[in-house]
C-alpha cells in the first residue's frame, strides 16, 4: 500500500509538470472567485426551507431571488467560457507571452465551433460544456503560440502605433490559420458524423454505456464511477449524465411513493434519492468526507483555509472550491479515493438496503439537504441518517492516508520552490541588481505570488512572530535586545527575513508590518518589565522607505505619546536602505528623539553612507556590520577597519555594539579594540519572548 501511494504522489507531482497540466490547474485555480460567487448564490438559492424559498419568491416580486440566480447565471451559467479563458491565458503565458491575449480570444472561438453555434445555450455555456472549454483551450492555444513562435514576425511601422499594437499586427498570420484549421476540422468531423458535433458525441459515448449494463446494480455502479472520472477531467459528471439519471433513476423514486401511499413496501432501490443522499454526500467523490478529513488530519495552513471556505457551500452538497481548490480535478494523487469513497458508499448504501437494515427512499428530497437530516426525510428513519455517518466514517478513514502522503510531496514541493526563490533573491541582493519576484516567470513567479498572498494575509491576522536577539556588555549584563522578524509559511519553517521585507515592500504592506512590529515591541517590552522587574531597551529595525514617510512618523508620535517609553525603543536604520538625508529627515529624526526615541546605525562598515551619517549627531548607537567583524579574526584590513571605526566613533559620542559574536576569542578581540557591547550566538540565538523573559531571570539569579 505504501509503495503504490509512493509511486501514485509522485506521478501526480511529475504529471503536475506537464505544461498543458499546469495550465489547466493554474487556469482553475484562478476562477476559484467566480466559483465562490456562484456556489454562494447557488446554496442561498436553494436553501431546502419552504418558508424561506416562500419569501424570495414573493418579497419584492422575487426581487432577492431574480439576484441570486443571476448571479450563478453569470458565474456557474458561464462556467466553461470563464475555464477556456483562464486556461488558454495561463499556458500562452509561459509558451508566447505577448500572444496571450489574442490566444484567449482564439480559444472562445474554438469553443463555439466546437459546440456548435446554433447549440449555445446555458447548458452547453455553463458546467455541461466544460470537457469541450478544456480541449478547446489546450488545443487552440498550443497550435496558435506553436505558429507565432515558428513563423516570421510581420510588423507594420506606422506613426503612432505602439508595442502592442505591432504585437497585435504580428499575430494575425497566426491567429488566421489557427482558426482556419479549427473550422476545417470540425466541418470534416460534421460530415463523417452525420452533423453531430464532438459535444453530443461525447454525451453519446457516455449514454451507449448505460445501455449495455442492462440496468440495476451495475447501472448505478457505472453511473457512480463515469460520474467520478468526468470529475476528475474536470467535467461536471453529474450534468453529463443527466440524461441518464433521468431515463433509469428519478422515474423510481415515483415508483416508491405510490407503493407507500397503496399501503405497500417499496421495491426501487437505485433512485436519483438515493444517489444524492448516500452516495454523493457532499458532491461528486463523496466530498464531504474529504472536507472532515482535512479538518482532523491536515497539517498544512493552506488547505486547512481551503476547507474552511469550501465547507459552508458543501454542507449543501456544493463541490466546486473543493474540487477545483485543492485540486481533485488533474490530480493523480487523489484519484485513488476520489473514485473509492463513493463506490464504496454505493456498495455500502446498496447491501444495507437490499438486505432490509435501512428503509428505501421514499420522499422528493432535495440535493441540497445537508447530511444527517437528508438520511432522514429520504428514508423516513433515523436509520437513514445513521447509514449516512457510516458512510462518512468510512470514506474519511481512506482519504486519510493519501491526504497524509499528498501534503508530505506538497511540503517537499514548496521547500524547493522556496529553496530557488531564496537563492534567485540573494543572487541579486549579492549583485546589487534589483528584482520583483512576483512577477518572476514560471514556477518562481507562482510561488512567490503565493508567499507573498499568505503573507499579507498574516500581517492582517497579526500571526506574524517577533523573536529577540538578547545584547551584552563585557561584564555579561543584558543591555538590550532586538526585535526580529519571524514568520512560517505552510510549515516549510521561518522564512528568510529580508525576503519577507522585500514580498511586503512588493506587496505594498511594509508599513503596516513595520506598526504591526512596533506595536508588539510596546506591549512586549511591558511584558518583560512586569515579569522581571527590569527596563530592557528594544532594538527595530525600519525600511527606508518608512522612516521617510509622514505617516509613519505621527505613527511613531502617536504610540510614544501613548507610552512611557523613555529611550527604550531604538530606531536602526540599515546603512544599504536608501535613505534620502536632507532637512526633512533631519527634522523627523529631532521630532522621534524629543518624544523618547533613540536611533541607531545597522551594519556600519566603511561605506560611504555611513561616513555621511557620522557627520550628524543624530545617531545614539553604531552596530558595527556583522560580517566586518566576523573576518577580523582571519584579515588584518577588516581589524584595522573595525579598529579606526571604533575609535573614531569613540571620539564622535557614540556607543558601539559589534554583531555576529559567536566565541569569546571574537568577542575578546572586539573588547582589545575598545567595543564593550555585543550581539551573538555566543550570548544566545533570537528567542520567542517566553524564551527571553526564562533567560533574563536566570540570568538575574
């Protein structure tokens, strides 16, 4: 069993690698709010009480329900034109980028001729037509970037025309073939069919099957199974096989209610009832038993939130954020159990009635009854309710594994991902080559996206860690500490903090990070005073962008004025921020010192940023740059650098403090060169504040 999961998660991920793959993946995902939109409309919709469905058809004319299902006519109604255009955007993103928008214009057209023009409907336009949105998009999209890659550029040079507009230009060779090809193909497949289009041949396909299963337990066991593999190719299998369900399924449910009103048993055990209540629970794969599974079992924040927003839709027996949100559809790793769980309720539901231990349906239930009370009004009996939380008992026990193994790959997946943005980043901090890495191409663009999404979303929360680094004199008495940035993403572990900054800078958030840091700074250096009866100063860090800012300034004025801070809170300002030092900043830095705050200079070497800074007297404190320090053990220039630094720092009026002490033979050479403060593993690592305050009282005992 291990080993078939093993080999099953790692196909998925290579599968995942396909670029037609990624493309249908990225382009579902990225409908994921107009799913959410429609799935809301629709559950409101239909919310199975008859008082309540009474008051919005009557209040206002119907006004509340001519809304809602507007709403899910333009979303779930336009399901399919909404998948072609987001799928086709995405794979021409990566395969011809300045072609991607005519690519998506060329795929709706594929998809109408494909259809069949005088066949749209919102039948064919919502989920129904999905299968030939998909196909349409991969299609017509790979042979159109294929031309526009391979065929000479024809450009037209007029007087006001811009890049896209020559882009514009040379793609029309391209766009005109492609659409050639299509209608070609699809007028010869007209004439070998007779006029039936791939859309009706494929529900035809899918029909004949029906036909040879001759009925009863086999029908409704194929009926289950095709239902699940159309949901995973990302076709709405229940509306293909409507027709279907319609022919041999619902007509039985009349059956049992006119036996029940003669005064006799009912006799059909395969109902559309029966589907919706015990097989379906939750929708297509028997969801709602993945949903409780990723509740009790899953590890990672992501696809704890995905179930969380999915879960009030699927009580409904709603499906499409969890199918297309985690993902079901494409996603070999969880086909296994996304095809198990409802056979298995089919069997289940199947044998415990034939065998008499649960009542047949015998009522008109609607499917969007929730579980437990549909078991219920279906059968008649609590029986029925009980068979349902069997079935979700069973089929939350086999989604339990493959969501353990799922996440493992996940994680391993995202620990590269972070792995190569990380060194992407520091190649160009190195370099000094600026970079936004949201708008990376490829995989790198996608996750910093997603880095930088999840991170806004904790700095809203304020679930972001602050650690803090204790400072000491010579004589070993904690001076200080300084506030550092700490935050997870989806358990891979602690980010690094200067990507961290840089995603809040690319994502416009940085100052409220920097408010969130400072306010927890107060109410931290409260706490430590309180628990250990000692004022110890803090040390933060602040872009350059938010010191220069007159926001942040009142800010800073506002939350002192509100405190006694009395030089406890030290303001760094790091020397590779550009910092533009004029009059105006000049003036700030008096503003913050006069309501209690110090400032200090961060990684101090011998640029010449620094240098300018030593000219004012606005600076309380100099830390000196960590890696200075470290090669002053190994180069003579460094400790010679170091040793003029600190004497003349010494001359100027201000304190010292070298960083990156790691052992007491660095730390002695600092102490020889006349630094007495410092900042280090030799004293201890960066600590959660519990952490810190354990530390402060020991070392007070």
């Amino acid at each position: 069993m291990k080993k078939v999961l093993k080999q099953t998660i790692s196909l998925s991920f290579n599968f995942y690698k396909l670029p037609a793959i990624k493309a249908i993946k990225n382009g579902l995902i990225n409908i994921i709010p107009i799913l959410l939109v429609g799935a809301v409309a629709l559950t409101l919709n239909s919310f199975p009480i008859e008082r309540y469905q009474s008051f919005l058809s009557s209040f206002l004319n119907g006004f509340f329900k001519s809304f809602l299902s507007l709403l899910y006519e333009v979303t779930f109604g336009l399901l399919s034109i909404h998948i072609c255009l987001s799928i086709s955007f995405n794979y021409a993103t990566n395969k011809a980028p300045t072609a991607k928008y005519t690519a998506a214009l060329l795929s709706i057209a594929c998809f109408i001729v494909l259809t069949g023009y005088n066949n749209l409907s919102i039948d064919t336009l919502g989920p129904k037509g999905m299968f030939i949105s998909i196909v349409s998009a991969i299609a017509s999209t790979k042979f159109f970037c294929c031309l526009v890659n391979k065929l000479p550029k024809f450009k037209l040079m007029v007087d006001g025309g811009g890049v896209h507009y020559n882009n514009a230009i040379s793609q029309i060779f391209p766009f005109v073939i492609s659409l050639v090809v299509i209608v070609t193909l699809n007028q010869c497949l007209l004439l070998i069919s007779g006029g039936i289009n791939i859309h009706d041949i494929f529900l035809n396909c899918a029909n004949a099957l029906f036909k040879l299963s001759g009925g009863g337990f086999f029908s409704g066991l194929l009926f289950v199974l095709l239902s699940s593999i159309l949901w995973f190719f990302g076709i709405h299998g229940s509306d293909v096989l409507e027709g279907v369900c319609n022919t041999l399924f619902t007509p039985n449910i009349n059956i049992n209610i006119s036996l029940v009103n003669a005064g006799l048993q009912p006799t059909e055990i395969l109902t559309k009832q029966f589907f919706d209540i015990f097989v379906l629970m939750g929708g297509c794969g028997s969801a709602i038993c993945l949903l409780i599974a990723l509740f009790l079992f899953s590890k990672r924040k992501s696809n704890k939130n995905l179930a969380k927003l999915a879960a009030g839709p699927m009580i409904f027996n709603i499906n499409e954020l969890m199918i297309f949100g985690l993902p079901i559809i494409y996603n070999p790793s969880m086909l296994i159990p996304f095809l198990t769980v409802p056979v298995v309720c089919y069997l289940t539901s199947y044998t415990a009635m034939s065998i008499g231990l649960v009542p047949l349906t015998i009522s008109q239930v609607e499917w969007t009854i929730p579980i437990v009370l549909g078991g219920y009004l279906g059968t008649g009996s609590i029986i029925g309710s009980l068979l349902q939380l069997f079935n979700l008992v069973i089929g939350v026990l086999i989604y339990r594994p493959f969501i353990i193994k799922y996440e493992k790959q996940q994680l391993v997946s995202a620990q590269n991902d972070y792995k190569n943005l990380v060194a992407i980043f520091k190649e160009h901090e190195r370099n000094h080559k600026e970079v936004t890495l949201t708008e990376l191409p490829g995989q790198n663009g996608v996750f910093a996206k997603a880095l930088a999404s999840d991170l806004i979303n904790s700095i809203d929360n304020h679930t972001i860690n602050i650690y803090y680094q204790p400072q000491y004199n010579y004589e070993n008495e904690c001076i200080g500490v300084e506030a550092l940035l700490r935050y997870d993403f989806a358990n891979i572990g602690y980010i690094y903090p200067p990507l961290v900054i840089k995603l809040a800078k690319e994502s416009q958030k940085i100052e409220k990070l920097e408010e969130y840091i400072f306010n927890k700074a107060f109410k931290d250096l409260d706490k430590i005073y309180s628990e250990t009866n000692k004022v110890i100063p803090i040390s933060i860090n602040i872009s350059g962008k938010t010191i220069q800012s007159k926001s942040f300034e009142q800010f800073l004025i506002d939350l002192a004025n509100k405190n006694q801070i009395n030089k406890t809170i030290c303001i760094e300002i790091t020397e590779q921020e550009a910092v533009i030092f004029n009059e105006e900043f000049k003036q700030r830095i008096l503003k913050l010192k006069e309501v209690g705050y110090t400032f200090a200079i961060d990684d101090f070497s011998a640029g010449s940023t620094s240098l300018h800074y030593l000219q004012e007297s606005y600076f309380d404190v100099i830390k000196l740059d960590g890696i200075l320090v470290q090669n002053c053990l190994t180069n003579e220039r460094s400790l010679e650098i170091v040793s003029n630094i600190i004497s003349l720092s010494h001359t100027l009026g201000f304190k010292v403090l070298a960083e990156y002490i790691s052992s007491e033979e660095l730390r002695d050479s600092m102490h020889n060169l006349g630094c007495n403060n410092y900042q280090g593993w030799l004293y201890s690592k960066p600590l959660p504040l519990n952490k810190l305050i354990e530390k402060l009282i020991e070392n007070k005992k």
